[in-house]
C-alpha cells in the first residue's frame, strides 16, 4: 500500500456516505495517478461534491478510507490540508477585500514572508489576467475573473493536488476555455487535478481518466477513448421527402437500415468518413433515391454518458 | 501516523483579525450605523424623553441632567449589543459566502477563524463605545467614579463584549442566512429596555419587574451605573460577571460545535 500510495495522489477505498436515510456515496474506489487529470462526471446530485468535500477533509466520510498525497483523510487532516488546494462551484473569495488583498490573505495564511508573498501575489496577478482589477473589490468582479481570482488564490500554497469543483459551471464559452487552459499549464507544472464536471466535453478535453458517478456508485472508469468504445459505433441518419424512397432505400441497403422515428427516416451504421459516406450516397444515387437530409452521428462522451447512466433516449448530434 | 503540520495560531488569528477590520472599514453601510444607532438612541432618550423620565426618578437636580446620568449605563449597553449584531451578520457573511470552506480546507489555526470575528468586533466595540461616550459627555453625561472604577468599567464591558460576541459568532453560524443572522440577535437590543437600563425597575408592574430583575442586563448596567457614578456596588458585579461567563461559555461551546463540525 505504502509504495503504491507514493505513486497514487489520491487513493479511495469503499467510501461511503449517508445524510440521514439518503445515501450519497454507496462504496466507491479511485485511484488517481500523481500528475495526471482524473475527472469524476456525474449529473447534479450524483455525489460528485460531496465526495470532493470527503477528499478535502471538509466532510466526514461514513465508511471506507481516503488518501490524498500520503496523508489518510479522517486521521491526518491537517497534512492533508497542506497539500491540497481546493476550488469549489461557488467562488469562495472575501467579496468585500479587493483581488490583491485576497491573494495577500492566503499568502499570510500560507505562511509567506512578506516579500515572497509580494511576488507571489504579483505573479498570479498578472498569470490570471488581474493586474488591472487587482486593486477593486472582488464583488465587483465578472463570473470568469472571480473563478480565476478562486483558482489564483488556491495557487498561492503551491498545492501538490488541487480539487476544481465544477470550475467552468456557469462560465461562458470564453472564459471556460481560458480556465481549460490554465489547467493544462498547472498539469505540465506536475501537479494532480481532480476535477467534477457536468460537461463531458471538459472532461473529453482534459481528464486523462474519467470516472462516471451515478447514483453514489462508480458505473464506468477509464481513459476517455475506452469510455467511448463501450458504446455502439456511429450511424447515419437519412430523411427522405417519400415513402416509396424508404423501402426503397430500405431494399438496397438492407438489414443495416433501421426505421428512425418516423416514417421517412433511416438510421444507417456509419463511421462518418467521406469515403463511406460517399459510398452510400453513391448507393442511393444509382437507384435514383432523393435523400431530403442526412446527419453523422459520431459517438462522444455525452452517449457512453446517457448509455451508463441510462438516458440513452437522447442524442447528441453533429450535422454535417 | 500524524505528520507534524507546524501550527500558527498567533499569526493565523492576527491575519484574520486584520482581515475582519478591513472588511469593517470596506462595508462602511453596515459599520456606521452600528455606531450611529446607540448614538441616536442616546439623543432621543435625553432631548426628547429625558425631561419627563428624569423627573420621574426624583433626584436631587432633576430633569434632563439627571436622565443622562441615568440613561448612560443602558445606551453603553446597547452599543455592545449593536455590535455583536454586525458580528452575527458579518459570520453568517462568511458562511454563505464561501470562504469559510476555503479556510476549513486549508493548513491553517482552525481556531483562527473564529477569533479573527472574536477579536475584530472586541476592537470596533470598544472604538464604538468610546464614541458613545464621547458624545454622552459632550451632551452632558457626568460621570463620579475614580480612575480605578473607568478601569473597573472598562474590564466590566470589555466582558460583557466577550460574552455577547461569542454568543452571536455562534448565533451567525446556525442562520441560514445573513437576513436570519441580522434578525436572531434583536432580543438582545430589547432586553435593556425590559431591565433597569432606562427606568428604575420598581416603578414596573410585578411581573415584568419580577422579569426585570433577574434578567442579565439588569445586573451588567447596574454594575456599570455603579461604577460610573461611584455608588455602592453590592452583588451586582458578581452576578454580572457570572452572567457574561456563562454567556461567554455557552457561546463559545457552542461556535466551536458548530464551526467543527464535519457531517
């Protein structure tokens, strides 16, 4: 355990949680290698922030054990504390102090000298973008700025594991793909990210391993590639403006063509190549079949997601 | 095995004290009034009830002049009480806002929370109490004790403070929310009026006097009364006392419950 804990930032095993009668976390195992992203997806509710709370020993777990770089959660804390750095969903800086003076507090509850907590402070600023504003209250602050003002001030202790609790919830397009960024920067400086996201995109573009929590169970883990080879291929989707067109379609293509929805449309298996895409509207085009519409549909992380967690009614489509 | 995380409770309390006065000083919508509250009252009491009540207590010059003398003890009172107001607010603040898990999350004096709170509202209190009595002696407040009772009387509120303001860092903690903060410490702003803050207890009926009396404000300003006008003590003192140790115990039992617990 010992050796392999030194490999593995975070070690989870058997973790369970209960608020009352309402189970959160029903025994689950983690393993996360140091240096690496490793993303917990899950729907609202699902546990993700209550097991990110356990890990950051702000919560107590109600059974099995956790080990974040080295230090077990329930007998270690404080070690654990040291650390650590933690980012939550709703941004957790003093609203009434100013960008400055919120990283100048964590730099004097990290024990800084002044002078390193001066350039400390200095250098975050300007990394994050927030020399300008550096000296106006952190309320009144944009969305984006106050998430990386949050992140800015989790650097200032120089964290060995930093948990990003939904760090890009309610960001927009801009800013979420300014906070990707800077999370690839904090993991090529060698650091370990635990990050809970809803957005299987964020954890497609980042996580080197994902584990889907559903219902306070672990339903799938793995890189995001082996997550998306669990779920049936790609297919085509063909609309057609007659009836006669579908059986037509229908006969030349045969069993491979499925009824999708309604009458006029046909779902083909397809990789979503324009090689084989141009061989089946050759296909069709020889039997002078009109095709009204057509959309690729390749698998990503939002089907195995839907697939494991049982919304599979629902698709995402790319239309081509 | 516990790994030894050096532990920095002075320098962690004093940067959260530091922190707490800057955030007084950045939200001046809530500082000032606290302070202009027990202010406004004071004026009201004396120019506009001071004639009539002073009279009503039949001493010898009567009036106006022997109302302030009177009043004095209950407005410093109220000061305190306004105070531990704001540091109810400012908790709950803080709860809500986020931060506290930040800190919880962080290698940090856990103690040092709760004393930035502590220490931080016993300073603004005591500015604020020595603008109460600033303005009291401008308008006419006459004060007999010795050096030794303003000592005394400084240690006296100084405890009364304490208590109040562990009792509402608690009290911050349990709201839900920093309306319900600013709301649940409201009896304490009622509770002079129902002692002997502002008139004597015996012209009460029997019930509210019987009240009155053993409430814990009744003793703290009377003792405070004592002392700032050189009149004899009695028990006063001791059960104030004992009150604001008792008060301070259960707030402070009660904040740390709340401020540690992990479920």
């Amino acid at each position: 355990m010992t050796s392999r804990a030194a490999q593995q930032a975070i070690v989870v095993r058997g973790l369970r949680k209960s608020f009352g009668d309402k189970v959160v976390l029903d025994g689950i195992d983690l393993d996360v290698a140091q240096g690496s992203v490793f993303s917990l997806l899950g729907a609202n509710g699902a546990g993700k922030t209550t097991t990110v709370k356990i890990l950051s020993t702000l919560v107590a777990a109600g059974g099995g054990r956790a080990e974040v770089a080295g230090h077990d959660v329930a007998t270690d804390p404080d070690a654990v504390r040291a650390a650590i750095g933690v980012t939550g969903q709703f941004s957790a800086v003093d609203n009434l102090l100013t960008g400055e003076e919120n990283l100048r507090l964590m730099a004097d509850l990290n024990h800084l000298s002044t002078k390193d907590g001066r350039r400390v402070v200095a250098e975050l600023l300007e990394r994050f973008g927030l020399t300008e504003a550096a000296r106006k209250p952190a309320s009144t602050y944009s969305g984006g700025m106050r998430r990386r003002l949050d992140l800015a001030m989790t650097l200032v202790g120089d964290p060995r594991v930093i948990f990003l609790d939904e760090p890009t919830t309610g960001l927009d397009p801009r800013s979420r793909r300014g906070m990707w960024q800077i999370v690839r920067d904090l993991v090529a400086g060698g650091v370990t990210i635990f990050l809970t996201t809803q957005y299987l995109d964020e954890a497609d573009e980042l996580a080197d391993r994902i584990a889907v929590l559903e219902g306070g169970r672990l339903v799938a883990e793995g890189t995001p590639e082996e997550l998306k080879r669990r779920i049936p291929g790609g297919h085509v989707r063909l609309q057609f403006a007659e009836p006669g067109d579908v059986r037509t379609a229908q006969r030349i293509l045969g069993g491979d063509a499925h009824a999708d929805g309604d009458a006029l449309a046909l779902r083909v298996p397809n990789d979503g190549s324009l090689r084989s895409l141009k061989a089946l509207l050759d296909r069709l085009d020889d039997e002078s079949i009109a095709v009204d519409g057509l959309s690729v549909h390749t698998p990503d992380l939002d089907d195995v997601f839907l697939a494991l967690t049982g919304d599979s009614g629902l698709e995402k489509v790319t239309n081509r | 095995m516990t790994t030894a995380v050096a532990s920095h409770p002075l320098r962690d309390s004093t940067t959260m004290v530091r922190r707490n006065l800057k955030r007084m000083l950045r939200y001046p919508s809530m500082t000032v009034p606290l302070i202009a509250m027990p202010v406004l009252l004071l004026l009201l009491f004396v120019y506009v009830f001071g004639g009539t009540l002073g009279a009503g207590l039949g001493g010898a010059s009567g009036g106006r002049a022997e109302y302030v003398n009177y009043v004095v003890p209950a407005i410093l009172v109220i000061t305190v009480s306004t105070v531990v107001q704001g540091t109810a607010i400012s908790v709950a603040m803080d709860m809500t806002e986020g931060i506290v898990a930040r800190f919880r999350t962080m290698s940090i004096a856990r103690v040092s929370v709760l004393t930035g709170h502590v220490i931080g509202s016993l300073i603004q209190a005591l500015l604020s109490l020595a603008v109460v009595t600033g303005v009291a002696l401008l308008i006419g407040f006459e004060p007999r004790g010795s050096v030794g009772d303003w000592f005394a009387l400084v240690g006296v509120l100084a405890a009364v403070t304490f208590a109040l303001i562990w009792f509402t860092v608690a009290i911050g903690q349990a709201s839900q929310s920093v309306e319900a903060a600013s709301n649940l410490p409201m009896p304490l702003m009622f509770l002079p009026f129902l002692g002997s803050g502002f008139v004597p207890t015996d012209s009460m009926p029997d019930g509210v006097r019987w009240f009155a009396e053993h409430q814990p404000f009744t003793p703290i300003m009377e003792s405070i009364r004592a002392l700032l006008m050189d009149r004899p003590l009695g028990n006063d003192l001791w059960i104030a006392l004992a009150w604001c140790a008792g008060i301070a115990l259960v707030g402070y039992v009660w904040a740390k419950r709340l401020y540690n617990r992990t479920a």
